[in-house]
C-alpha cells in the first residue's frame, strides 16, 4: 500500500458506477489494472465531444500540458463530475 492511499477502492473513489462516461487523456498502459471493482457499462472517452462526462482522468509530464488538457477537457464535465490530473 502506498503512502496516503485511502483503503477506498478507486472506483468508488472516482465515483465510476454502470453507465459513466469517463474520459482519459494519456493513461499508463497498467491503468485498468488499478481498479479492483471497475463497473461494467463505462463508456470510456478518449477524445473530448461528449457532455456531460461523470470523470475525468489526465496523465501529463508537465503542469503546463496538465492545465492546457484540463482547461479543455473540463467544459465536458458533468457539474458534479470529478477531474484529476496526474504529473508523472
């Protein structure tokens, strides 16, 4: 377990339930291997174009290219939905 992990599967914690739409930008090839409990019935989004997305999921190497693809992508959040962004 690594540090601050919540113990909170990360479906739950990213709100994914049957039938969300999720888009993601640049996701590590293992990332569906970190959700223990993922949902069937995602519609999983690569590009943005569809309103109203439950959950958005950015990768990006630098916080300009992070803020750039989520100053974007968040016009097509949900007004409840959930954005993170990851620097690696």
């Amino acid at each position: 377990m690594s540090a601050g992990y919540s113990g909170i599967p990360l479906a739950k914690e990213t709100r994914n339930k049957e039938g969300s739409f999720v888009l993601l930008h640049n996701t590590p090839k293992h990332y569906f291997d970190l959700f223990t409990d993922l949902p069937d019935n995602l519609s999983i989004l690569k590009n943005i174009g569809v309103k109203n997305v439950d959950f958005i999921h950015i990768f990006c190497t630098s916080f300009q290219e992070l803020m750039e693809i989520a100053n974007k992508s968040k016009m097509a959040l949900k007004k409840d939905g959930l954005l993170w962004g990851k620097l690696a």
